[in-house]
C-alpha cells in the first residue's frame, strides 16, 4: 500500500498539468476564432461604407450628367451611370446602413425597410428622368439639382469617418465605434434627398 501512494500525487499533478494546458489551448483557440471572426465582419462593414461613398459619387455623377445632357442620346449615356448606383445603393443598404439601425433599436426588417425605401425613391426619380424623352421641365431640373445637391451633403456627411484598413480597426467598425452616428446622419440625408427628388 505504501508503494501506491508515492505514484498517486505525481500522477494527479502531470493530469491536472495536461488538462491545465489543455483548456489553455482550447480558450485561446476560442478567442482568435472570436477575434477572426470581428475583424471579417469589420471589413464587410467597411467595404458596405466604401460602398455608400461609392453611392453618392454615383448620385452625383448621375444627377449632373443628366442636367447636362443636351439632347435624347446623351441623356440616355447619363442613365448608364445609374447602374453604378443602384449597385452601390444596394451594397451600402445591406452592410453599414441596415446595421445602423438594429445598432439603434430597430429591427433588422425595420432597419432593411428605412434602409432601402429612400434608395429606391431616389433610383426610381432618377431612371424617369435618365429614360424620357424630349426637354426635361423646369421641375425635373429642380429635382435634378437636388439631387447633385444632396449627393454633395451625403459625401461630406461619410467624409467624417475614414474607414478602416486594418485588423484592430476592423473589429473596432465591428464594434460599431465612431461610425454609427456618420451613418445615421447620412441616412436622415438620404431621406431629405428622396424627399427632394421624388
């Protein structure tokens, strides 16, 4: 009996080492998994709110183009430049602007709802405009030149946050520092500018 007992303490302690070691290597691996998976999301925000500047470039470029255009064709050449926004518009919508609502107590189908209704507002005015034919009116000018309006507002509301590039940066987007209040602002913009327009 006495020859067990000798084996017994140095036996627990090399199992309570294995194990100790053991739950060390499993949380860490917990914790990058946890870490690894913030900074993907940060990034797809970050590439939603590179989308939304991408948006009002696009508006921009859009409304100008087509107050510009002299005649059928080249008002025609103008609406090309929507596919650019209705690309950027829905890219943006779905990342940063949706998250920006659940962020401040809406639901996510609540948030998807303001999100998109003033985007597809603005889309819809603009494609009129982009396919008509003939002379645009002195109102069609009027909301063409608020939307260019409004996509200068849009741009310079976004401009108050650089998104970010790198990983600590991303899981801080993830988190939902600094940017949340740019993008609520620039939703209240978006829906002044489809106010505006439509």
């Amino acid at each position: 009996m006495p020859g067990k007992k000798k084996y017994t303490v140095p036996i627990m302690l090399v199992i309570i080492t294995l194990l100790t070691f053991l739950i060390v290597v499993l949380f860490s691996r917990v914790l990058l998994d946890g870490q690894s998976l913030k900074t993907e999301r940060g990034e797809r925000l970050a590439a939603s709110y590179n989308y939304c500047l991408l948006y009002a470039n696009a508006l921009k470029e859009t409304a100008d183009g087509l107050l510009e255009a002299g005649d059928d064709a080249s008002r025609m050449q103008a609406a090309r430049a929507q596919g650019k926004l209705e690309l950027a518009g829905g890219e943006c919508a779905a990342g940063v602007l949706v998250q920006a609502g659940t962020r401040s107590g809406l639901s996510e189908e609540a948030a998807t709802s303001a999100a998109s209704a003033p985007l597809r507002k603005i889309e819809g005015a603009l494609q009129r405009f982009g396919t008509r034919i003939g002379a645009l009116t002195d109102e069609e000018r009027t909301s063409l030149t608020a939307a260019a309006a409004a996509a200068d507002k849009l741009a310079a509301e976004l401009r108050a946050y650089t998104p970010p590039t790198g990983a600590d940066r991303f899981r801080q987007m993830q988190a939902g520092v600094d940017w949340v209040p740019v993008v609520q602002r620039f939703i209240k913009e978006l829906n002044g500018a489809a106010a505006a327009i439509g």
